[in-house]
C-alpha cells in the first residue's frame, strides 16, 4: 500500500555531494547536497542544500523544477536578462526550456520536486 513521504527530516540518511561542471561555473565552486526522499516515475522529490556560488543552467523542453526556499537566497538569471529573487518562505517553478544562470546569494536549503514529462511526440 502506498504511504505518504514526509518531505524534509534526512533521518541520517547522507547527502549526494556534488559541484556544478567546471564549464558552467560563474562564480565559485559551490559544494551541493542533495537528498532524494521520494521518486516515482518522471517526479522526484527532496530536499538540497548548497553553498555560495552562481552556474549556468539549462533545462531540457520536458524538465521542471518546483522549489520552495526554506533559509538562505538564491537569484534566477534568465537568458533574457530577467531576474527573480527568492527566499525564505518563498517558492518558484523553473520551466520546461529554461536557460540562465541559478545563483546562491546566501547559503540555502530547499525543498524540490522534479518533473521529467514524456516527450510530445
């Protein structure tokens, strides 16, 4: 029987440790935390953590990101020059085709959920 998943509480489990690419690094070289707590089929879900820095970012035409800052501030810069602020108790939808430049103003931790769709075909 399926059971809801608490989104949030690591219950010790360890983080998957990584850094942006070297060729999409702006600024720094951030160390990411991220812990998957729940996937099932194009969705997965959890909470991330990192450190100050800004890279280049491009989501795919079936990718999305819903996320919901919980401390810190991150900026979206966006190819079209647009910026979008968030922080805490604030939550943003990075869309299917989204190029730009996300950036960890402050340290943050987030929750997330990403979406992979099916290609249209």
């Amino acid at each position: 029987m399926p059971r809801i998943q608490a989104i949030g509480e690591t219950d010790g489990q360890p983080p998957t440790l990584d850094q942006p690419r070297a060729d999409r690094r702006v600024q720094g070289a951030p160390w990411r935390k991220t812990w998957v707590q729940h996937e099932a089929g194009p969705m997965s879900a959890g909470l991330w953590e990192c450190e100050v820095g800004r890279w280049r970012i491009a989501f795919g035409p079936t990718k999305q990101e819903y996320f919901h800052v919980l401390q810190g501030q991150v900026r979206l810069h966006g190819a079209d020059g647009t910026v979008q602020d968030i922080g805490p108790g604030q939550a943003a939808v990075i869309p299917p085709g989204f190029e730009g430049e996300f950036e960890v103003r402050e340290p943050v931790r987030k929750h997330f959920v990403l979406v992979e769709l099916a290609p249209l075909t």
